[in-house]
C-alpha cells in the first residue's frame, strides 16, 4: 500500500518530496492525528494534507485542527477539507442563554442549497470510510472584508467621504444574503465580520462556515442578527469603539450607558456621539443593537428595510470626482 501510494503521489504530484509521503486515510475520526504528507481518500479522489487551517483574531493565530488545507491529486486543485468535529457551547445574549453546537449536517445542507450562489462559499460533502461527513470546500481568493476596511486609508471622515458607501453597499448584499438563508429555514449560525470574504477579481463578498447551528425559543434567527449587527456597526465606524480607544476624543465625554451594547457592555453603538455627521437614520438602525433599544429586529427582512434607505444618504464616490 505504501509503495502503491507513493506511485500515485508522485504521478500526480511530482514536485511533493516523496519522503514525505505517510500515509493513505480513510478514517478521519482522529483528525488530529492527520498531518502534512497524509493522503485523504474522499469520493473516488485523493487528497494531499498540506497544513491545518487557521483563523487570525485578535492578533492570534486559532489554529482549526479538524480543517485541512489539501491539494486533490487528480484535479490539481486546492481544496479545504473540514473533518467532523463535535463541539456544544452555551452563548449568553443578554438575557437569553443560547445552546450553539457544530453540525456537519446542517453545513452540508446548506453547501446544497447555495450550490452557485456565489455569495456562499462553495463545495461538497462526501462521507469516509467510517461514515463521517467530510465538507470538501473550494477556496476562496481574496481577503477578510473588515481587513479590507481596515486597510482603508485615513481617518473615519476620510472613510466615510470616500469609502462608506461603497462598503455599505457590499453589506448590504451580505444581508441579503443571509435573508436568502432564512427565507428556506436555515440559520448561518456563525455570523461575523470576519466570516464575510471580498473575492479577488469580482470584488464580491462571500460568507464561509456554516457549520455551526443554534436552539433559542424566542426568534432562531437572533444570533444571526446580532452577527449582522456587529458587523454593520465595524462598517460604519471602520473599527469597534471602546472606551479606551475614544477617551482622546472630545466628543466622547457625552456617551451614555445606554450607547453601548448590552451584549459587550463596553462597545459603543451610538457612533454619532463620535462622529456627528453620521446620517441620523444610519445611526437609528445601530441603536436597534443598543443597551437603549426599546425595539429590536426580528428578522433580517426588517434590518434591510431600514438599512437600503441609508445607502443614498451617504458620500458618493462618483459625485466626488465629478466635481
């Protein structure tokens, strides 16, 4: 079997250093145990473990040992490779407490439902000897969209002059998108702004990872909402604002307890106290995230009702250089 795969690999793959090559799987129960040189047999096709995904927050490499970074030997082409791993947590959302667990059935069936709807990620599920379902996912190429706002040159009002508009027009096909999910009755379940891709070339964004689903009795769609709020609040301000990074700021001497999130108490959602030439209306649809809220949305068909409007009171960047 060795000197078979070693044959295969290197037909294929003639460049991989042959020494290197361990060992064929088809087992990925022990996905911690599958490494660099590890070939996974998946649907009639091979698959070379390169390295271990990993998610870059806070400045800290989260290494995924259960995704796998891999190059099919038949195609050539790259593929991520996410292994089943169980993992059950519980989220405290104000008052609701929330129970959130990874479900390879749920991201499959999602993977299915989005096949060529290029706002998704895209990709197929097949399972492995042992019966596992294994994602088998293209990648895309491109950057995180709040590494693209960040990377925005200037201050906030040099943003909001010449790029708001722009970004806001992205996320709101972002929450678009996420609508589409809700519409057929599923949960993204892992709404971040970090899992919202600009794809090289198109220029479009993109949601990844699905995997996670959640229970709440009271709306099944809240925690996709308050991803989607978060991430609305990143876009206009350009960063999250805390208490620390605006106390330099005049203008922040008059933030009020109500103006912060009652999830992450010390967020500011209210960034017209900084930033006073916000339009009012943006402003009201972040105070919906607010400890001040007496009215919060239960769905994204009522976020995007107030959030469309706000496009056309934003800077433009073609009037600009008209002018």
């Amino acid at each position: 079997m060795e000197s078979n795969l070693r044959d295969l690999v290197q037909y294929y793959l003639p460049t991989f250093p042959l020494r290197r090559v361990r060992r064929l799987v088809d087992d990925t129960t022990d996905f911690t145990s599958i490494t660099y040189g590890d070939v996974i047999h998946l649907g009639g096709r091979h698959y070379m473990v390169l390295r271990d995904e990993a998610e870059r927050r806070f400045g800290i490499e989260d290494f995924k040992f259960w995704v796998k970074r891999c190059k099919c030997l038949e195609t050539g082409e790259s593929a991520i490779l996410k292994l089943v791993f169980h993992e059950e947590f519980t989220q405290q959302i104000g008052s609701m407490s929330i129970r959130s667990f990874r479900s390879q059935n749920k991201e499959a069936r999602i993977l299915n439902l989005v096949r060529g709807d290029m706002r998704f990620m895209q990709g197929t599920a097949e399972r492995d000897e042992a019966g596992n379902l294994v994602r088998i996912l293209d990648v895309i190429r491109g950057k995180r969209f709040d590494t693209v706002i960040d990377n925005l040159p200037g201050d906030h009002r040099h943003y909001y002059e010449n790029d708001l508009y722009r970004m806001m027009e992205l996320l709101i096909a972002g929450c678009e998108a996420i609508d589409f999910l809700h519409r057929h009755y599923e949960q993204h379940g892992d709404v971040r702004r970090d899992h919202l891709w600009m794809e090289t070339g198109t220029g479009k964004v993109r949601w990844i990872d699905f995997d996670y689903a959640y229970e709440t009795r009271a709306n099944p769609f809240a925690l996709d909402l308050f991803g989607l709020g978060n991430s609305l609040l990143f876009t206009v301000g350009k960063q999250i604002y805390t208490p620390q990074t605006f106390a330099h700021m005049e203008s922040g001497r008059n933030v009020r307890d109500t103006d912060f999130s009652p999830v992450i108490k010390n967020r500011l959602v209210n960034l017209r106290r900084l930033f006073p030439y916000i339009p009012r209306e943006l402003n009201n649809v972040l105070m919906h995230f607010s400890q001040g809220a007496e009215i919060h949305y239960d769905s994204v068909e009522e976020l995007l009702g107030d959030l469309r409007p706000c496009l056309e009171l934003l800077p433009k960047q073609t009037e600009r250089r008209a002018s």
